[in-house]
C-alpha cells in the first residue's frame, strides 16, 4: 500500500484571509500545500523532502528483519509462498514513491 495521504486545513492565503487547503503527505513527508481557493500551490524543497523520506526508509529497513523473522515463525508457508510477490509489490511502492517526491 502506498504510503499517500491528503488532508485539509485552514490556512493563510496571498487570495486573502485564511482559506481551506490540501496538504499532500507521502510515508508523513509533506509535499505540496494547494489553496482550494485559488489553486496555489505549494511544493516543499525536494532536498528537504528527500531528506526525510531516506531517514524514514532508513528505519522501515531496520525494522523489517525483525518483521521478517516474526512472519516467517508465525505463517511459514504463507512467508514462503508470499514472499516474492511481497517483495516486488514494495519495491515499486518505493519507486512510486520517489517519483512522486522528484514531481515536487
């Protein structure tokens, strides 16, 4: 599943006032910031964003041993039998994801 959400709030807008935006996140980076208003459109720095997704990767990575081995002791055959489909479904999760991060 990839890692995208959207969520709305309350901003301050060159339109005028405070006005309702978008606020587009990916793995909890945020990446663009949209005025419903006037369309505005916010992209954050891609080094910054980049910076956040590859600490963040950084700790899936440590934390997926563990996940591993507990599925495996847990499910065998289903680890087994799940793990390549597993495996190529997360890395184009991953490719999905920065490319949406080098869109910014």
């Amino acid at each position: 599943m990839i890692e995208t959400q959207t969520e709305t709030a309350y901003l301050e807008c060159t339109c005028g006032g405070e006005r309702l935006h978008r606020l587009t996140y990916v793995h909890g980076c945020l990446l663009t910031i949209v005025c419903d208003t006037c369309g505005k459109t916010t992209a954050m720095p891609r080094e910054l964003v980049m910076g956040q997704y590859a600490r963040d990767f950084r700790d899936r990575l440590g934390r997926l041993p563990a996940r591993l081995r507990s599925d495996a002791r847990d499910h065998p055959v289903r680890f087994a039998v799940g793990l390549p489909g597993k495996a190529i479904g997360k890395v184009g999760q991953v490719l999905h994801e920065i490319r949406l991060i080098a869109r910014t």
